[in-house]
C-alpha cells in the first residue's frame, strides 16, 4: 500500500468543502485527513468528525461554546481549537501535505498564507486572498518551496493547458509573467456563465431578490459566490485573481460569456491556437485535477457529453447591465490596495443584499462609492493588508446603514 497523505480541508461544511471530501472519500487508501474546520454550521461538521476522524478541528468558537458537551467525542484523540488561530494551526499541522483552502472570503486570508508560508501543497479555491494579495502568496511560495495549486475552474482550466514549464512557475510562485511570450502564450480568456441574469432586463435586474440571486443556473456553490456570480464581481475577482496568480497584466485577459459552461477557460498562443479545458460543470474535477497532479485519478464525475449538449455559445459580457466587472478591471488596472478595497467593500454589500439591508443593483454601488474615497497604498505587508481591509469594510458599514442616496 502506497503511503497516504496528509489532508486538511479548510471550509469542509462549504460547498467546496464537501466536494472535496467526496473525491477524498474515493481516494480513502491515498489520502488521510488530518484536519477540518467548519466554522458555526457544527451540526454539518459533527458527522464528518465521525466518519473522518480528523487529528484537528477548528470552529468558530462560540458555535462550540453553545453545543452538548460530547461534541468533542467525533474527534477521537484529536484536539479542538477555536478562531483564527485554530484555522491556521489545521493549516499547518506538521502532518499535513496539502490543504484545500475553501473558506469563503477574506476570512480565509491568514489560514491560506499561513499553509504557504508552511510549505504545504495548497488547493487554492479561496480566491480573496489571491484578489487581495496575491504577491505575498507568490513570494511566501518562493520563500517557503511550497506548490500553488489553483482549483477555481478557470484558473485550473488555463493551468492544465500550460506547458510544463509554466506550470512549475505557477506552482512555485514565480508566476508565468516573465515567461509567457518565450512559451508563445500571449492571452488568456476566462469564460463566465453570465449568472442567473444574463438574460434580464437592467430594470427587473436592479430589483432581484436573494433568492433569485442565489439560483445559478449552472454551478451549486455557497451564498456569496453565487451572488458574486449574479452580479459578475466573481469574474471580476477571478480576473484579478488570474493577474496575482500567473503575474499577467489585467490587459492580457479576456473575459467571455458561455452559457453552457462546460469550457472552463482557454489559453491564447502567438500561433493563433487556442487551447481550453472541458468538462462538466462540477468542482470535483479540478479538486480531483489538483489533489493527483501530475498524475490524474477519478473524481466521480462522468465525462462530457458533447452530443446531449448540442451547442456552445459565445457573447461579449453586457458592461452596462453588469458594472461590477468594469469595476473591477479598475482594480486590477491601478493595483495596489485596491483590489483589496474592492474585495472588502463587495463581501460587506453582498452582506447587506443577503440581509435585504439594500437592493442587488446597490452592490455595484457600494463598491464603486469605496473605489472613488480608497486612496491606494502599497501592499507591503500582512498587516497592512488585514488593516486596509478592515478600514475598507468600516467605511462601506457605515455607508450602508447611513443610507446610499445620502
Ligand atoms: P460556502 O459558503 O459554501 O462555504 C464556506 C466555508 O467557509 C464553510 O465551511 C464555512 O463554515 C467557512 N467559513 C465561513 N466564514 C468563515 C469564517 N469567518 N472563518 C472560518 N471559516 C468560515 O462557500 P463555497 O462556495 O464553498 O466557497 C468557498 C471559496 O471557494 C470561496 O472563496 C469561493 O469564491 C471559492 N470557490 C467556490 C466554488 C464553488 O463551486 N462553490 C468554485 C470556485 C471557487
Ligand atoms: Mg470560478
């Protein structure tokens, strides 16, 4: 029997969180988990405690502090820890070799810099820390030896359609940037759904409820993504998070509608070929892609069926019906602190949209009104990058509960 490996899976009560476990389940004799967090669902993490039996679990630790005292029975031998600090010792556990960063927003910025900084092989669906800081990422890889491997579908798509080489500057932080042009890659295009609204008008779209938000017509996926996904800021974020992660310039990187989403992204060479990845639209696939590379396991995930699905179609992205990406081709344009005021002024507006506390077509606004007060700075360090966003979130709270037209 090969040895197993070492697996946390930060955000496992997610949506990434459970299609992880699901392909780990099929890999039990490759793969031991050693870690899990979830964070206040404790009636979702208990089960997997059980079944999984991991050495660590972290929680939100109010959400423990209120459940029955066996809670801790699930975790035999193993050791509960609370907060930040117990999201970022999961990460890097000493038997730990890779860990699936999928918590979702900046609350995953110190977990996912911590497992680099450690030296781990990091399955980064995570993408506001790459938004936020995606240099000091790179360079703590550098620094620390440890392997970037992405797994938002896209970033995964143009990764498995690199050649060798540029793969190992992805992985090892170095980043494609320098080059790219002696490979012949001279573009890359991330495709996009087009969301639940891609088909609404302006007027109806300024109006959509919660619900209507959350009700992705291709991809299951947790709360804030999906609205991300409804306004575009997901691919605006994953635009930015393309830059940071491959070192490209917000020039280099087309954005294309795809309904169908079954091309996850395509890599454009000075040739004139164009070389994409396909595959049904289910996150299993690249979790699967990254947990094996360089080699290639089952995910549990049938091939595609190119005859059933009959057509691919291909559209420009509306940028007056979808500002929130415009806004974010700003971001990525003048770099600096401002992707992370973008980043932090959307989660808090995505907030207050869950909570009815303003309209869908208010997120954009937020985040343009924070864009205009945000003076850039240098993103020097952690802490300057936890304390931006922190003044960032403060300002647009503040601009929310005064009201938006005042
Ligand atoms: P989700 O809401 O389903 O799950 C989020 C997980 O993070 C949960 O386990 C939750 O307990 C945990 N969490 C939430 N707040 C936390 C906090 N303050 N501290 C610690 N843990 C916390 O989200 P998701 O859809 O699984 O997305 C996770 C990340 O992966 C996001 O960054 C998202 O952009 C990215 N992503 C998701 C998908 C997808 O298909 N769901 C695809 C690509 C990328
Ligand atoms: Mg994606």
């Amino acid at each position: 029997m090969t040895e197993q490996s070492g697996v946390a899976v930060l955000g496992a009560t997610g949506s990434i969180g459970s299609s992880a476990l699901d392909v780990l389940r099929l890999h039990r004799d490759r793969y031991k988990v050693v870690g899990l967090t979830g964070w206040k669902r404790m009636a979702a993490l208990k089960p997997l405690m059980r079944e999984f039996v991991p050495a660590q679990i972290a929680a939100e630790p109010e959400s423990v502090s209120v459940i029955d005292t066996n809670f801790l029975e699930g975790c035999e031998g193993g050791c509960y820890l609370g907060g930040e600090e117990g999201l970022v010792a999961v990460a890097t556990h000493p038997d730990v070799d890779t860990v699936i960063a999928g918590v979702s927003g900046a609350a995953g910025l110190q977990s996912t810099l911590a497992a680099v900084e450690a030296g781990k092989r990091v399955l980064i669906a995570n993408k506001e820390p790459l938004v936020m800081c995606g240099q000091l990422v790179r360079n703590a890889a550098s620094v620390s030896g440890a392997c970037l491997m992405p797994i938002d579908s896209e970033h995964n798509a143009i990764f498995q359609c690199l050649p060798l080489n540029l793969q190992q500057d992805v992985t090892s932080g170095r980043g494609i940037g320098s080059r790219s042009a002696g490979a012949g890659v001279s573009r890359i295009t991330l495709t996009a759904s087009g969301g639940p609204f891609l088909r609404t008008s302006a007027a109806a779209i300024s109006d959509a409820t919660p619900a209507q938000a959350l009700a992705h017509p291709t991809w299951n996926m947790g709360p804030k993504i999906s609205v991300d996904s409804a306004t575009l800021m997901n691919k605006g974020l994953e635009l930015i998070e393309a830059c940071s992660l491959f070192g490209l310039d917000e020039s280099q990187i087309d954005i294309i509608i795809h309904p169908q989403s079954v091309l996850h992204s395509m890599v454009g060479f000075n040739d004139g070929s164009l070389i994409g990845q396909m595959g049904n639209p289910d996150m299993r696939i690249p979790i699967s892609y990254g947990l094996s590379y360089p080699e290639r396991t089952t995910s549990g995930i049938e091939r595609l069926n190119l005859a059933e699905i009959g057509v691919l179609e291909f559209e420009q992205p509306d940028l007056e019906r979808f500002p929130s990406l415009v806004l974010a081709r700003e971001a990525a344009k003048t770099g600096r602190s401002v992707p992370i005021a973008l980043n932090a002024a959307n989660e808090i507006a995505v907030e207050a949209f869950l909570d009815r506390r303003i309209s869908f077509c208010e997120i954009p606004q937020v985040v343009d009104w924070i864009l205009q007060k945000h003076e850039p700075s240098e993103v020097s360090d952690l802490e300057h990058v936890v304390d931006t966003d922190l003044e960032v979130r403060a300002m647009a709270s503040e601009m929310i509960q005064r009201g938006l037209s005042s």
